[in-house]
C-alpha cells in the first residue's frame, strides 16, 4: 500500500512539472503573428526540438555477478524527465534518482547526454526488457534487452561422490550441473600407471555415465567437466574403488634345496580389499623365530593390488621339507596354492677300469711267381715277392688309474722297431683281410697275363 501511494505521489508530481516545463506553444492556437516572427529569423529554442535516442533499441548480454551498465543517450532533451522502468512497467528511477529500495541499481551519466542505468552484481532474475523513456507525447522508448549468462556450476546433492562397488557390477556416475546456456558435460579417466596419472578422455558425453560388467581394471578416479563458453569451466572428481576376491599365483610349484642351503619361497597375492596372508606347512602356520624363519610382504610388482609374501629359511634342515601352503583370506573370498619344498643331493662320481687291445704289426711276405723276361737291375722272374704289413697277435693293456697322466691318443709309439699309431681300433683286421685278398687276386692276374 506504502508503495502504490508513492507511485501515485511521483505521478502527480510528474504531471505538475510538465504543465510547467511544457507551456503550450502559440502556434497551436493558430497565433500567425508569432509563428511568422519564429520563421522570419528568430533564435530556435530546444523546447521546441523532439528529443530523440541515438538507438531505438540495445542487447546486452553479461556474466553473472558482474555489472550490467544499459545505455540510454538523448539528444535534445531540454526541460523533458528521464524515467527507467522494467518490463513489467515498474518505475525504477526518475531523472538520477533511484525509486525502488534495490541498492545495486543507480543511473550514471558520464556525459551530459547520457542516462545509463546501472545495475551491479546482476543475478539471472535480472534478465529481461528495460524501456528508458522520455515524457515526450505520445511518450519515446527505448528498449534494452538485458542476457545474463551464468557459469556452469555442479549441483552436488545430486551429483555422484566416491563409491565402492564389487567387481562385475554396474556402476551410474552422475554429474547434475546448471547454468546459462545449458553446459556440455565431458568425462574424463585418471589412468595410474608406472609413470604416474594419465588423463584420458572416454568418448561418452552427458551427464550420466555407465559402466557395464566393471572389472578391477576401470577402478580409478572419474573426472566430469562442465562447461558452457561461459568462464570459468568447472570439474568434479569421483573416486570408483573396485573389490574383488583374492587370488593367488606361485611362481614355482616344486623347489629343490640341500641341506643347509638358504632358500625363499615366494607367492604373489592380488586382492581388493587386500587380505590377510599367510604360511602354512602341513597345514599349521609356519612359525618366525627372527633368525631362521622370516616373512616379509614387498610390492614388486608396483600394482596397486598385488604383493609378494617371501617365507626366508636361512638354513633348511631335514624338518623344513615338505608341502607349504600360501592362503589369502579377505570379506570377499579366500583362495590358497599349494607347493612342495624337497630335498636335491648331488649327484656321485664314481672310477671304472677299462681295457684296451692293440695289436702289434708283424711282416708278412706272399710269393707270387710271375713270367716274362726281368728288366735291368730286377731279381729273378719266376718269382716276384710282394710284402705287406699284417696285424700281430693282440697286445692287452691295462688302462692308467685315474689321476694318471695319460698320453694323447695320436700320440706316437714304438712297437718291434715299427713306427705306427697306438689306435687299437676293431676295424682293423678287417680291412686287412680285404687288402689281403686284394693283392693275391692282384697277384694272380699277373701271373696269368705274364
């Protein structure tokens, strides 16, 4: 009621001051006398000039929090009021002077001509059609069409936050955001590796995110963007951990030690929440003393999931072979693998005796007689001797005892004042047969063609 009554009050006021300022011109009336003295040279007075906007109308557009300045510039305004009012005809100030108890609005005229409304820290409800008018009649506008853009934000009540899911499930990730004009949403994967965080962009975009069947290898940190042109883009990060049983995996089934000897065995257990692990020989766990027996757990292969759990025997006694057991047992299952630790002795050496037969050669002489007449310098031609070497009787020896220095077998030897090589093969009687038999065919043909 107060601010009807105010409105009513600068109504009138308004009225009252353009009777004053706007004295109705003679002219109207039909006075020729003066119109001819005002077309015969007379001084021209700006009441008498229609204002007029450099612009009929103007777009602004603006961010969100900043400050939206709307211009109005009149020309020949002289004695006329300036008024702003919104686009539901709410006056918001006349002349340089704010109406309405909205703080943030005033007018600013950097120059004489100017009437610009201001309005700071402008917020989305500001959007709309402004009219800077001037109390000409019929009355001049001009219309402002103010946009207020608004940066992309992440609601996060109904956003998705770090979760924790079993393997083989289906994983929603949600990314509710809000802003003017309307942002796009791209998601984006951490990747840990070796070498540190890659980021890697999954080709789905939206709000919405849907992992089918996820395996232990997509459990990693989720990232969305916002964003809609409008600086500056905004992110959410999801955390997505993955749990699965335990599985363990042996490198060696069966491990060979002697006695005394040092010897580790080792299994590698992958889990997800990881799981107590342990030992066992013979089905009971195996005991540490802290000098012969240890256990210790290391990361070697640099997984996020995996360790190694060693059991150290520093010196293995009779009672440390059999069958050990490496077991993983966590919330979502157990698994356990079976190896077999034995006792490896070394091979003996043992010495043999062997025996060798040589055989010493002996000369051996084959009368062939032979006809024809015997050239100079040969014996008698009824007879032609051919010699050859034969193998003796065989020779036994007894093989040198080991350790004993023992000849080459090339090398050479003296046997019954004949050079030859110690070799005492099998083949040679044979091949001495044949040659043999050779020479008395050979001989025989002599005979007959002589």
């Amino acid at each position: 009621m107060r601010q009807t009554w105010t409105y009513a009050f600068i109504i009138c006021c308004l009225v009252v001051h353009a009777e004053r300022t706007f004295p109705v011109s003679p002219a109207v009336y039909g006075d020729g006398d003066k119109a001819s003295d005002r077309d015969e040279g007379a001084s021209i007075d700006l009441e008498d000039v229609t204002p007029s906007f450099d612009s009929p109308m103007a777009n602004v557009t603006v961010k969100e929090g900043a400050t939206a300045v709307l211009p109005c510039s009149v020309k020949f305004l002289g004695r006329r009021q300036v008024v702003w009012t919104d686009q539901w005809s709410t006056l918001l100030t006349f002349e340089d002077r704010r109406i309405i108890d909205d703080e943030r609005l005033s007018v600013e005229r950097p120059f004489s001509k100017d009437w610009n409304l201001h309005i700071r820290n402008v917020q989305h409800k500001d959007q709309g059609l402004y009219n800077c008018q001037i109390n000409t009649s019929p009355v001049k506008i001009k219309t402002v069409h103010l946009k207020v853009q608004v940066p992309a934000k992440i609601i996060e009540n109904l956003s998705s936050s770090d979760t924790t899911v079993r393997e083989g499930e289906t994983v929603t990730l949600v990314c509710n955001v809000t802003g003017i004009p309307l942002p796009r949403v791209t998601w984006y994967r951490h990747v840990s590796d070796k070498k540190g965080q890659e980021r890697e962009r999954i080709g789905v975009s939206g709000e919405v995110l849907i992992i089918h069947n996820i395996s232990r290898y997509c459990g990693d940190v989720y990232e969305c963007v916002a964003f809609n042109d409008v600086p500056p883009a905004i992110n959410r990060m999801i955390k997505v951990d993955v749990q699965f049983s335990p599985e363990i995996e042996l490198p060696n089934k069966r491990i060979g030690q002697m006695l005394g000897k040092e010897t580790i065995l080792e299994c590698i257990v992958t889990a997800n929440p990881q799981s107590v692990s342990r030992w066992l020989k013979d089905g009971e766990e195996v005991k540490t003393d802290g000098s012969n027996y240890h256990v210790e757990v290391y990361n070697e292969h640099q997984e996020a999931y995996t360790i190694v759990l060693s059991f150290r025997i520093m010196a293995i006694s009779e009672q440390d072979f059999g069958q050990y057991t490496c077991e993983a047992s966590s919330p979502m299952g157990k698994d356990a693998e079976t190896m077999v630790l034995f006792e490896y002795k070394k091979p003996q050496t043992t010495t043999t005796s062997t025996t060798t037969t040589t055989a010493a050669p002996i000369l051996s002489t084959i009368d062939v007689p032979r006809r024809g007449f015997p050239s100079q310098g040969q014996q008698d031609p009824s007879q032609a001797q051919i010699r050859i070497f034969t193998q003796g009787p065989p020779r036994h020896t007894l093989a040198p005892p080991p350790g004993a220095q023992q000849g080459s077998p090339d090398d050479d030897v003296i046997d019954g004042g004949v050079r030859g090589r110690s070799r005492g093969t099998a083949a040679g009687p044979v091949v001495e047969t044949i040659v043999m038999s050779l020479l008395l065919v050979f001989g025989r043909c002599l005979v007959g063609g002589s």
